[in-house]
C-alpha cells in the first residue's frame, strides 16, 4: 500500500472511532495527535509518522470534507510556525514529550521573547541576562514587541548567560513559564488602534535548566532556526488563488464597477499577477522545504510578502476612496489572532505596514539574501570578535 492510500485509510480510521459531529472539539484534537495525523512529517509518538510533508495535504483533505475541526493554526501561529521546529530539532526527548501536544491542539499557546529595546535587527547585542543558581537560571530582563504574551502559557527565550564572549557566542536559549510570578506582560497599542503584542519584563524568573533547549552558549544556533521558520510562517503561508490582500480588493473591483479608473485597472492586474506569483513561490518554497530545513531562502518570501500587502492595501484604501478612510473600530483590543480578511480596508492597510518590520526587517532581509543567498561580500562586522560587555551600549 502506498504512503497516500494508507494515510488515507488511518484518517478514516480516526473519523470512524471519534465522529466529529459528536467529539468533543479538544478529545479529537487529541485523538488526530496521537494517531500521528497531527503532523505527518514528525516521528511517531509526537503526533506524526515520520513520512515526507507533503502528504500532510492527504489527511488534511480527508478531516475538512468529513468537517472535522482543526486546530485554529492562526492563533497558534508562533508555536507551530516557530517553537515546534526548534523543540523538535534540539529538545530532549522529555521535552519533546511535555510540550508538543498541547502546543500542537492548541492547549498551550506560545510567544517569542527575543527583541529588547536595545535588540532588534541587531538580535545578537541583547542584554537579557540569565545566571545559574544550582538546579535553575534566574532571569533579569525587558523584552519588548512580544505578540500574543497575553495569551502565552510558554515562551521561547534568548537571554545572556555569558558577557565575557563575543556577542553571537554568550546566547542560552530557554523555555520561560509565563506563569512564574516574575513575568510581567504589558499591552502596547498600535496603529490599528489594538495591542497584539507586549512589552515584558522579567524580574527573577526562575528557569530549570532541563527547560533549556541546547547547550549553554549556543544559544544563537538554536535561535537561527526559529528565525528561518518564522520568516516562512510569515511569508510562505498556503493560501488559494486569490486568498490573502488581493482578495478583497478584487472582490471589490468586480462588485463596484462605479469606482473603476483605468489607472488603478492597470496597476491592479499588475499587483494580481505578482500577488500569483508570490503565491506558487512559496508552494514551490513549501516543496524545496520537505527535503529538509528552512535556510536563508525563507526571507526571500517574506521580503515579497511584505511589499506585496503593503502596495495592495495601500491600492484597496485608493480603490474606495474617502470610504477606505474609515475605520471599523479604535477600542483597543487584545486579539487572539492577525484577522487581515476579516477587517476592513483601513485595518489591512495600517497593519500591513508591520509586515516589513516582524521577523526581519525588510533591509534586514535585503542583507541576508545578499549574503547568504547571491553570496556578496558581507557588511563590515567590527564588533564580532570584541566581548559583549565592552560593546559600545
Ligand atoms: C507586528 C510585530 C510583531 C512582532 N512580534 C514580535 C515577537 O513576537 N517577538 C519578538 O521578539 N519580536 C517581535 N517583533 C519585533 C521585531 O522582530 C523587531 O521590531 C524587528 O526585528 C526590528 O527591530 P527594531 O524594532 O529594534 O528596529 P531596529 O533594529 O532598531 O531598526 C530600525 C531601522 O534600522 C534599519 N536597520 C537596522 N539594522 C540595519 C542594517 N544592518 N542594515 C540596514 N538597515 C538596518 C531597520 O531596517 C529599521 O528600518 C514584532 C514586530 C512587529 C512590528
């Protein structure tokens, strides 16, 4: 039997032993993680069967036409687009066993504590320090831009643990309880008008040191492939024709023929076959990626994914005139999720100018196709080789 008839046949099996329609939501969740139908491409016992990813489509397939739920990837984002593959490549086998279910049914939402105010594009000076004491690391620090750390129950997190080595070398990569009495999130509110993301400070927040995920000080190795998977989450999502910004603005084309010009005609087929293009590349990204780990090539994408919403948007706003002025709602809210289709055309245009800024800035990204991908000469580094204590702050 073929790896696509006998996925085939253990989805049925899945749907015959827990019908949706009278399955609790989480019970089948579960159910579909312990089968290993949860992410095919992940070894057996931790919610997958070791098979290539591409025949995650075949059960996904099967549990949409049989309505079964799933798990609300949007909401779940940083975790199963960053904190997943990076557990799953340096975890231990305990901490492979404690975190992915949960992660994966959407139990346990996850965030990223990597940008400080003093650390952004430049991720490597931050100065969050973590300090072994016996069984434990203690944490003294201020992370900031932290999406969903209102919602988190875990969080990835780079701190410092050694300040007398070169900046890229005294890196620790750790699992932070969000729950310790030391964290504290703060909103901070954005053009939208939301608080989607944090500032969060951590006073003593006491780590056990089986909650690191690779060695002491190789922290930065660890750290390069939640940054690699995040820049494909970002910009490599599967969407239909026509899914994402170009959608909308389509949709209106078509339904308000009083609002037409030649003008915006023109630039509107030319944002369509690019919105297409970008589309089939990143299937054709998603393809390369099953034959192993995301590398530099995922910022590409994003860079893509980025300019791409921002001029369709900004086209959409122009398309309705002073009616794409208005604005749905200014409360400040704490979404679950980023709802770019659900909103309306103001929203999508204000909050697609974060996309050139999360997971890499876009010059950010210009240097590291540069560098990594075409293979020009690097930006002078001065400060690699000098200790990070005696960097200029
Ligand atoms: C919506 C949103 C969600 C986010 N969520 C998270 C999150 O969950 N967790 C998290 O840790 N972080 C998150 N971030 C933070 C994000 O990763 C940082 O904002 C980003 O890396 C840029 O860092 P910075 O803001 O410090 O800007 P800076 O690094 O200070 O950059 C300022 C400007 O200088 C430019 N610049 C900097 N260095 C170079 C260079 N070498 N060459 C050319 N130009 C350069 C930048 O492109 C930018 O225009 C989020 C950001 C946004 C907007």
């Amino acid at each position: 039997m073929t790896d696509a008839a006998e996925l085939r046949r253990r989805t049925q099996d899945l749907l015959a032993a827990h019908p949706p329609a009278g399955t609790e939501r989480l019970d089948f969740l579960r159910a579909r993680f312990d089968a290993g139908l949860a992410w095919v491409h992940f070894p057996e016992g931790l919610g997958g069967l070791g098979l290539p990813r591409s025949l995650q489509a075949v059960v996904d397939a099967g549990l949409e036409a049989a309505g079964a739920p799933d798990n609300d990837p949007r909401r779940i984002g940083i975790g199963l687009g960053m904190a997943a593959p990076t557990i799953l490549r340096y975890g231990t086998e305990d901490q492979k066993r404690r975190f992915l279910k949960p992660l994966w049914t959407g139990e346990e939402v996850w965030c990223q504590l990597f940008s400080e105010p003093g650390a952004g594009s430049d991720l490597a000076a931050l100065g969050t320090r973590a300090v072994r004491e016996g069984e434990d690391w203690v944490v003294d620090g201020q992370k900031v831009w932290t999406s969903s750390a209102h919602l988190a129950r875990w969080a990835i997190l780079i701190a410092r643990t050694d300040p007398d080595v070169p900046k890229h070398r005294g890196i620790t990569y750790f699992v932070c309880d969000m729950t310790d009495p030391g964290v504290e999130v703060r909103p901070l509110r954005q053009i939208t008008g939301e608080a989607e993301f944090n500032e969060v400070f951590l006073t003593g927040v006491r780590i056990p040191d089986a909650h690191r995920l690779g060695e002491t000080g190789d922290g930065w190795k660890v750290a390069q492939t939640t940054l690699n998977n995040e820049r494909v989450a970002i910009g490599g999502m599967r969407l239909p024709r026509e899914g994402g910004m170009i959608g909308p603005v389509a949709r209106t084309w078509r339904e308000r023929p009083e609002l037409r010009t030649h003008d915006l005609h023109q630039r509107l087929l030319k944002l369509w076959v690019e919105a297409e293009v970008a589309r089939l590349t990143g299937e054709r990204l998603r393809q390369q990626l099953v034959a192993g780990h995301p590398g530099p090539e995922g910022a590409g994408m994003k860079l893509a994914f980025a300019r791409l919403n921002q001029e369709i948007s900004g086209l959409e706003v122009e398309l309705r005139g002073e009616e794409g002025l208005l604005y749905d709602d200014w409360t400040m809210r704490r979404p679950e999720l980023v709802d770019f289709t659900g909103r309306d055309a103001g929203y999508r245009y204000l909050r697609s100018k974060g996309n050139s800024i999360e997971g890499g800035t876009s010059e950010v990204l210009l240097n590291i196709v540069a560098e990594r991908v075409l293979g020009l000469p690097t930006e002078p580094r001065t400060d690699k080789d000098v200790a990070w204590k005696d960097l200029a702050r």
